[in-house]
C-alpha cells in the first residue's frame, strides 16, 4: 500500500476535525432553535392562562360583590369575600336585615317599605293591613321575626301590599296589563265625577328610549265644562301612574272644551339578570380570525 504523506494525513485529520465541528455546531443550532421555539410557546402559553385565569378571578369577583349587594348572603368574617363554605351555608331565608345593612334587600325591606314620601302617595290599603285596633301591621318586622320559609312568603307579600313598597308596582307595574290601566283611568273620572266619552288602549306599537320599560298607549277623550276638562286633567296629571301625552288637540264646543289626547303609559319588563360571554384569544391574528 502507498504510505501517506504526513501533510495529507493533517489535512485529512484537519477535514475531519472540521466536519465534526459542523455537525456539533449544527446540532447546537438546531438544539438552540428547538429550545428557542418551546421557550416562546411556554412563554405564550403561560401568559395566555394567566388571562384565563385573571378573566375568571374577575367573573367570581363580580358575581360576589353582585350577591353581596343583593343582601342574600353574608360574609360572616368580613373580609370583603364570600368564601366556599360562606356560599354553601347561605341561606336566604335565614339572613336578618342587620346583617346585610346597605344592600339592596335592607334598602327596600328597611328603607323603601317605611319611606314617609312614599307612603303619602300610597291608597287606601284593605283592611287585612291593620290589626283589630285599627292600627297599622308592620309586616317588614314580621318577616324579620319569621322562622318559617312559609311565614317569610305570607309577611313578604303582605309588605308589598300594606307598605309604602305598593306605590312602586302602582307607578310601574310589572306587566302590561291594559285592563289595571284602563281601571285606574276610571277611577281618575270618578273621583272627579265624570263619565268618559270614550276610553280605549290604541293598537299602535310605540317605543320607548328607556331600556326594559314598555308603552302602553291609550285613547281618551274629554268633553265638558272647562272647570270639568281642567280638573280631569290635574287629575292626570297628580296621579302615581306616569301619563305622557303625545299628542292632543283641544276644540271649542257647546258644552265647553272637547279634548282628545293620545296618552302613553309605562310598565316594568322582565327583569333578566345581565350576563356578558368574553373570549379570549392567544394572539391578535386569532381575534381577526375569528371576528
């Protein structure tokens, strides 16, 4: 065999060396590359869930300041939190006003039930509101010393009938009932001892700018004396029910003024409770994506 010089063989040995030296430094690369890439998945991932979790600590934290305003439970170590185990023992039924003062549960049964303004507005109530002395039944203190589930419901009810809570269904009820209108009307025209011409609900849809208020719109028409037409009309216009005339035209007649007015009242839709659906995404380009 030919022997090999010994330049060949440091070049050889040289080639080598170098071959190796790019395989290692291409597997490093390669290495650096993939570490690189996992490093900014991780690091996506990581703070993607961070804003999973953040959303999520801001959903419980709204949902349990909305029941804390409520007044249905109690944060027993007032620590401006309801914990797990405050949540599973509460109950409703078992919660006293002073422990839930300033929520919306003792402004109503506490503040609004006894509101001296309210009550002045308030009508006759029945006679199941007074006791055998003819005095009035505290129902809200009722309901506090109630033990029973049952009892609570009967005081409950009673409040909302013989408080000066009523006059809130009476300005704005809860449904659109035409025929309470229509009667309550009626009992306007009694008082001031006249008997309408005509009284009827209209057919036509209005709208209101108020969300979660509806329109019920009404036809009157007043023909009388001056006195009588001004008279209905302050009548109206004192009354707890909200009339808004829209339009109205006013005639001389024989017998004095004819007014015809296109009125519209107001009730109180369903009350739902207001929920948002946030999504979130892991990149910009995901949002336009799916937009």
């Amino acid at each position: 065999m030919p022997k090999i010089k010994p330049v060949e063989g440091k070049r050889e040995k040289i080639s080598k060396a170098q071959q190796y030296t790019m395989l290692e430094v291409l597997g490093a690369s390669l290495v650096l590359g993939a570490c690189i890439v996992i490093s900014v998945f991780l690091i996506k991932y990581i703070k993607f869930n961070t804003q999973i979790i953040a959303a999520k600590n801001d959903a419980i934290a709204e949902y349990d300041e909305t029941i804390r305003n409520v007044g249905i439970c109690v944060d027993k170590d007032k620590n401006g939190r309801l914990s797990t185990q405050e949540l599973e023992d509460c109950d409703p039924n078992k919660v006293t006003l002073n422990e839930v003062t300033g929520s919306l549960r003792y402004n109503v049964l506490a503040m609004m039930a006894q509101n001296a303004d309210l009550e002045s507005v308030a009508r006759l109530r029945n006679e199941n509101c007074y006791d055998e002395n003819g005095n009035r039944i505290n129902f809200s203190r009722l309901y506090e010393m109630a033990t029973t589930d049952v009892e609570r419901q009967q005081y409950m009810q009673q409040s909302k009938i013989c408080s000066a809570l009523r006059v809130i269904p009476d300005a704005l009820p809860a449904q659109q009932n035409t025929e309470a209108l229509m009667a309550s009307l009626n009992q306007i025209f009694i008082l001031a001892k006249w008997e309408p011409e005509r009284l009827a609900p209209r057919d036509d849809i209005v709208a209101t700018e108020i969300e979660g208020v509806g329109t019920i719109p009404v036809q009157l028409r007043v023909e009388g004396s001056n006195d009588m037409v001004v008279e209905i009309l302050d009548r109206i216009e004192k009354s707890v029910r909200e009339f808004n005339v829209s339009t109205a035209t006013i005639e001389w007649v024989t017998a004095g003024l004819s007014l015809n007015a296109a009125m519209n009242s107001y009730y109180l839709d369903d009350a739902k409770a207001l929920e948002e659906t946030e999504t979130l995404y892991a990149s910009a380009k995901a949002r336009r994506t799916n937009k």
